[in-house]
C-alpha cells in the first residue's frame, strides 16, 4: 500500500495495480514494539537474524529465539492493520426493536421523531457512568481487534450537552491505547437537536459553551456535523465547522446520507478532512470534493441495516480518479466493529474488487488520520508494526470470510493479539 510516488489516498486504476502497491511474496517484515524496521528477502532476514532456527510449519508457528520472536507465516498472505475512520464506539442502550419499526414502513427520521433513534441513545447514554462506558467501550475495541483493526476514530455525540460530551470524549481518550489501539477522537456535539432545545439555542450552545470546553479539555482532534435536511442544515453546519476550525480543530463531516442537501459541496468549500455518508451527493459535489483533497468515506453498513439498494458510487469514483474510504460506521442502528464486512458490502453488493476495498481500509482511510503516525495503513519500512494474517495464501480473502473473521493473527501497534 506504500507505491512509489504516490502520496495521500491512492486512487482510480491504481487501487487494484498489485504491481504498484503490493509486495510480491517470499518476503519477511523485521519490525519491533514501535515500527516496522527492514523488509526484505524472507531468506536473508532468516540467515541475518535467526539463522538456527528451521522454519518449516504448514501452519502459522511462533518460535522463541532469546529476545526475539520469529513467526514463520507458512506462506500466508499478510496486509497491513485496518484502519477504521468512522464509529460511534462509545453509547449505551439497545435500538434493537427499531427494526420491526423500519419493516412497518417507519423511516429513520419518523422513529427518531417518535422517540427513538439517536434520542433513545442520549438518553441511555447520559445516565451511564464514565465507568459503565469505559468497559462497555473496551468490549468493543477488542471486537474490532478481533476482525483485524489496529486503529480506530471514535466519535461522541451522544451527550448533547456540554458536561455528557466531555464524558464521552474523556472515556474515548481512556481506551486509546487500550490494548494496542490507537483512537482518534472526533467532538460530534452536532449530532442532534436535544430534547427541550430549540435549534437556534442549541446551535448557540455549541459554538459558545461545547466547543470552547472542549477545546480547554484536549481530547478532540475533530469537530463533525451532522449535516442532513431534518438535522444540521447548511448554514447551521457551515457556523459550526467555522468555529471549530477557528479554534483548532480539523474537520470531518456526514453529509447527504438521506438527501442531496448540498453537505459535500460545503464540505468541499470549507476544505474538510472526510465527507462521510455521501450516498446522494451530485457529481459536481464530488468532483469538487476530490479537488479540495477531500476524501468520501462510504460506510455500506448503513443502507445495509437499513434495508436501502442505494449503495455508495463506489464505481463513480474509481472511473473519476476521485478519492475514497471504507469504514464501519458502528453505531447503535449499525452493530458492526468489522471492516472486513464492510468489505465484502462494498465487493458483493457493488462490484469492487477485494484489493479496491483492502484500500479503503487501509491506505486511504489512514490518509483521513492527520495526526497519525507516518505509514499507517501500509507495510513499508518506518510505518506501525501492525499487520494483519491472512487464513490463506491470497490477499483477496481479507473481505470474502462473512460472519467470521479473514485473520489468524493480528499484531496492533506491536502488540500481538
């Protein structure tokens, strides 16, 4: 995932050059607790470093050699550690019953009006203990770790006030690096209107009492929106996005995941990391979108759950050279922490390849993390020592194993699973 050359999300015709951005076999990765240190024949490294030992396992086989660790791979293929840059990891409460709702004809917007949906969830939320929520997160962070992710963005959101927000965002700061995960943390004070606030006052609460507290606080290194017809409009988002920008914070947005409302073209106006959703932006907004080094991340996991034949354009973007991620949008009405789901979404249901999506994944949901270290999301010399084992011999398997995970092993941020 690391083409000479090539800088940012790789994109177009690129996504699926194996010769460009995949190391052929017969390989071996040195790396230690911190960083992949030498990539080379699997040969020589043997012979450099662990010459007495044979390797000749027809499984994955780790054998002690003093302070050294050799695992001989039996010829499985490996790819780098997954990169998950959308989830609403921390909540409480359960939303299961909102399927019956849907099935009834009840649209996401209806059940959110008669009580449900996100409002459930901040209701639940607020009367969790950090605690309560910590454990409940960590649970999760092993989950995803289970299905092959070594770095994570978590969103809140479902606080809406200032003192709830701040919780969630210190619970978030807590897990980073729990268990070898590194988390990015995103304030999405912005998520809805709460109960007993009219829009006007809530969207003056946030520039003016959320955002400036958690700032002070630290954690966040984004700001997001809900940009959605029913939601956050425009020129709500727009005063928002500029505050939070203002004060320090990069940006990354939902937008259009219901409706054009016009969120990609002022996601590409306000120069955003990530326009996330995307599912009915124009042609014009993405285009627009690409120019202004904006990345769509597309998350198959919504329309999924939703019972939606809308899928992302996936297709679109690969024939425009426009950039794009995959991520898991975990969320209450979304219960999957697995990328490699998210995966076979994007190849079963909308034709792409599987090292297309092992892309969106990796490489191009990496270039979303800013303050990421460098190579995350590859396996070159320099990035993370996170890798992922694949079951078998061919890349192509990451994504075709549904309903349980492609990988034997899983070493997160040089911590092995």
């Amino acid at each position: 995932m690391d083409p000479k050359g090539t800088e940012g999300p790789i994109v177009g015709a690129q996504m699926s050059d194996l010769e460009q951005i995949a190391h052929p076999s017969g390989l071996g990765i040195l790396a230690d607790e911190n960083n992949i240190l030498k990539i080379d024949d699997s040969e020589e490294l043997h012979s450099e470093f662990s010459s007495n030992i044979i390797l000749s396992s027809s499984k994955p086989t780790m054998v002690q050699d003093g302070d050294l660790q050799v695992w001989d791979l039996a010829g499985r293929a490996v790819v780098p550690g997954l990169v998950d840059a959308h989830t609403h990891l921390i909540w409480s409460g359960d939303r299961s019953n909102e399927i019956a709702l849907r099935q009834q004809g009840y649209t996401y917007r209806q059940i959110s009006e008669m009580g449900g949906g996100i409002s459930h969830t901040v209701r639940e939320t607020r009367f969790s203990s950090a605690d309560v929520l910590f454990a409940e997160g960590a649970r999760r962070v092993r989950i995803a770790q289970q299905n092959g992710t070594t770095y994570l963005e978590s969103k809140s959101g479902y606080g809406l006030t200032t003192e709830d927000e701040l919780k969630l965002l210190e619970v978030s700061n807590q897990l980073d690096g729990y268990s070898g995960m590194k988390i990015s943390h995103t304030w999405l004070g912005a998520h809805s209107i709460p109960n007993g606030k009219t829009r006007t006052e809530y969207v003056d609460e946030l520039v003016s009492e959320q955002l400036p507290a958690v700032v002070e606080q630290g954690v966040a290194q984004y700001a997001d929106v809900f940009c959605e017809e029913g939601w956050f409009d425009i020129e709500e988002t727009e005063r928002i996005c500029k505050s939070a920008k203002d004060a320090g914070l990069n940006i990354r947005l939902h937008v259009d995941e219901f409706s054009d409302s016009g969120g990609a073209q002022l996601a590409s106006e306000l120069g955003v990391v990530t326009a996330d959703h995307a599912a009915w932006s124009s042609s014009e907004a993405r285009d627009n979108c690409n120019k202004a080094g904006v990345i769509q991340g597309f998350l198959p996991g919504t329309p999924y759950v939703l019972g939606s034949d809308h899928w992302p354009p996936f297709t679109e973007c690969i024939e425009n050279d426009w950039a794009w991620s995959l991520a898991s949008d975990f969320n209450p009405n979304c219960h999957s922490l697995s990328l490699p789901f998210a995966g076979s979404l994007a190849v079963h249901r909308c034709g792409v390849s599987p090292i297309e999506a092992l892309v969106g994944v990796t490489r191009n949901s990496a270039s979303s993390i800013l303050e990421a270290k460098e190579g995350l999301g590859t396996i070159s010399v320099g990035a993370p020592s996170s890798l992922n084992v694949l079951w078998g011999e061919n890349i192509d398997g990451w994504c075709l194993t549904s309903g349980q995970t492609p990988f034997v092993k899983t070493m997160c941020n040089g911590k092995l699973l």
